[in-house]
C-alpha cells in the first residue's frame, strides 16, 4: 500500500516538474497572457484559447501534446494515422493546423464578414494594400541578417519567411505559414502576431504621425461612388482566378476567402453565410487557438529565437504601417489637387480588419473633426487581407 501511494505521489505534475522547471515558466507566461486577453481585452478570441493551450500542454505529465511524434511526421517516419492513434487530445487538434484546415476555414468567415465595396469604388486603394506588405519582405530579410550577425539565433529562411508573415498583421495567414514552413516556431510567431494585432492602435499612430504633415493629415477625401449587387457579385470570381494563376499557392486562402464573400453578396445562402460568420467561426478559432497554444512548449518557446522573432514582429508590423502612408504621399504627386488621397488611409493596409481602418479614422478626426476617413481606409485594409494571402502564397512557393 505504501509503495503504490509513492508510486502516486511520483506521477503527480507537483513531482515532474521538479525535473522540468521551464514549465512552471511557460505556465506563468501563459497566465500573463490569459490576464491580457481578459483584462487589457488583447485579442481575447484567439489569445485566451491560445494561452490555454499553452498552459494545458506544459502541465507536466499531462500527456496532450507530444512533440516527438510531430518531429517524426515532418521527418516523413510516421503518418496521421499513428498521430490519432498515439497522440493526445491537443495532438488530434493540430491536425487541422497541421494540414491548413483552421486558416482556411477561419478565411471563409472573414470572407463573409467583409465588405469589399470600399475596394470596388476605389481600386487604387490596392496599391496602398499592396504597399503594406513591405513589412512582410523586409522583416524576412532583416532575419536572415540577425541569423547571420547573431548565430546562436539563426534563423533558416524558412524561419525568416514565417516571421515576416507577422508584418502582413493577420493571424491565420501567419498560422498557416508557419504550419509549411516552421512548425517549430508556430507557438511564438502566433503569440507575437497575435499580439501585435490588438496593439494596432498603440503601434500605427506615432509612426503615421512621424510621417505625415498636419496638412496631409487634414485632407478630406470625397464620398466614395455607389457599387452595385452585380460588382460585388463579380468582384470574387475575379480575384480568385486572377490571383489563384498568378500565385498558385495562395489558392486555399483566397479560395476561402472569395467563397465566403459570395455567400454574402450573392444573398441565395443566408443561412450557410451566417453559420459561416458564427457558428462555424467560433468553433474553429477554439480549436485553431488552443492547438496552436500546445505547440507552446518550453524546449521551443524559452530560446534566443522567440526574442528575435518578437523583435523582428514589431519591425515588420511598423514597417508595413510606414509602406502605406509612404505610397500614399507618393501617389499625391501625381493626382489632381481635388483628388489627393489622405495619406493616413494607408497605413491600414496592413489586415487587421477593422482595426487598422478605426485608427485611420481616429487619427484623422483628431486634425480634422469633420473628417471622414472610415470608409477609404477599408478599401486598403481589405486589400490588406487580399495582399498579406499573396504574400503568404509567395514565401510558400519559395520555400516550401
């Protein structure tokens, strides 16, 4: 009886973790977050599961999350058959991160949710979203730079593509690259993108600010034109054909991504365009947010490379902002007095929708009370979505 009550006593985490003392750190990190996300409300819909995720899977002996195996599906040593069959309930869930299911699936709620009227009526904001995913590119180099000067981090291409995707300030396409290209490092690049994402309105102001003049600040912009049922409906056909043979690797994305906005500008699926804004959302983002948490674990989480890529998280998300507004101001050069475009719209060609778009408006409102900005800037902050799927299909087909 004595030895079975010893025998207890040394399976209980309160004994495992004497020999594995880095959980107790990630298990108070992920306290920390779980207090942002229900406190400071940063990104709680996705940051609250992830942080529980990351708290159930370094609990010590718990079982949910294994590494090894993951390690031996990449290696090509074992397939998802053994995965459902040896796995933990957190390894069945990452499945679906694993095989690009919850991104995709989480794009086809976007989809349904956003109006690209905005973008429609003024086509030129494309350029301003296009512009925004500099962020992207530059921060993919600014890591191999790091890897170079700094060996003991060193990071691979791959590692460096998957930290830019952070700039593109899109959590499910960040997801999915990481997922391809470094699934190593997918527990610190979703929590830094995740992060940056609701510091969107501490982050943008100073450097649109920085950047700008009053007077280009204060320039008001005329109503955007009517658009009708009909472009609305033809608007998701073109792009992802265009797009699909332009960079084939983006196709899940935007696929999902133009499926879901016609189920809403068509009107003939209500019903599926509802479940697809609700239902079907919410579930995904509570499996795509706490299996993406279990990847969280010590041996990959406490390492030099999570400070770089949270470093190298805040470049990419500054440099995308300053890309906008740059292109923006050089696009006024050549426009008509009447026609000037207020440069602070493009800063929210970066894709965290609204958000992005809600700064613009905030700022330009401060110089200018009579100032409208909203509706111009989510012509560029749905290009945004649009541009950071074809950067993700880029870097992809680069290194995959």
């Amino acid at each position: 009886m004595f030895d079975a009550i010893i025998n207890f006593l040394n399976q209980t985490g309160f004994s495992l973790i004497v020999d594995n003392w880095k959980c107790l750190i990630m298990i108070v990190i992920s306290l920390g977050l779980m207090y942002l996300a229900i406190v400071k409300k940063f990104e709680p819909l996705l940051l609250l599961p992830i942080a529980f995720g990351m708290l159930m899977t370094n609990i010590p002996g718990s079982g949910m999350y294994h590494p090894e195996l993951w390690d031996a599906f990449v290696a090509g040593e074992i397939g998802f058959g053994t995965i459902m069959h040896d796995g933990g309930l957190l390894d069945i869930l990452y499945i679906g991160v694993k095989a690009g299911i919850y991104p995709c699936l989480i794009f086809i709620g976007v989809g349904a949710m956003t109006d690209f009227g905005p973008l429609i009526a003024n086509p030129k904001s494309l350029l301003l979203g296009a512009a925004a995913q500099l962020g992207i590119f530059l921060a993919y180099i600014g890591a191999i730079v790091i890897g170079d000067l700094v060996p003991a981090i060193g990071f691979t291409g791959p590692q460096a593509a998957s930290i830019g995707i952070i700039g593109g300030a899109d959590g499910p396409t960040a997801i999915f690259v990481t997922s391809k290209l470094a699934p190593e490092l997918l527990g610190p690049i979703a929590v830094a993108a995740y992060s940056y994402m609701a510091l969107v309105p501490v982050i943008q102001p100073p450097i649109m600010k920085l950047l700008t003049t009053k007077k280009e600040r204060q320039i008001t912009m005329t109503e955007l034109r009517p658009v009708s049922k009909t472009q609305k409906i033809i608007f998701p056909f073109v792009v992802v054909i265009f797009v699909s043979l332009l960079v084939p690797s983006a196709a899940p994305l935007v696929g999902c991504l133009m499926l879901g906005n016609l189920m809403k500008e068509s009107g003939v699926v209500e019903r599926l365009s509802k479940t697809v804004q609700n239902e079907l959302m919410n579930i995904v983002t509570i499996f795509l947010g706490v299996s993406v948490g279990a990847t969280a674990t010590a041996d990959t989480f406490l390492t030099g490379k999570t400070l770089g890529i949270v470093a190298m998280g805040v470049t990419a998300f500054a440099c995308g902002t300053a890309g906008g507004v740059l292109l923006a101001k050089l696009m006024n050069l050549f426009l008509p007095k009447g026609k000037k475009i207020n440069p602070l719209i493009g800063s929210a060609g970066v894709s965290a929708v609204p958000m992005a778009a809600r700064v613009s408006q905030t700022v330009g409102q401060k110089e200018n009370p009579s100032n409208f900005l909203l509706m111009h800037a989510m012509g560029p902050n749905v290009a945004g979505v649009i541009g950071s799927a074809i950067a993700a299909g880029v870097l992809i087909a680069l290194f995959a």
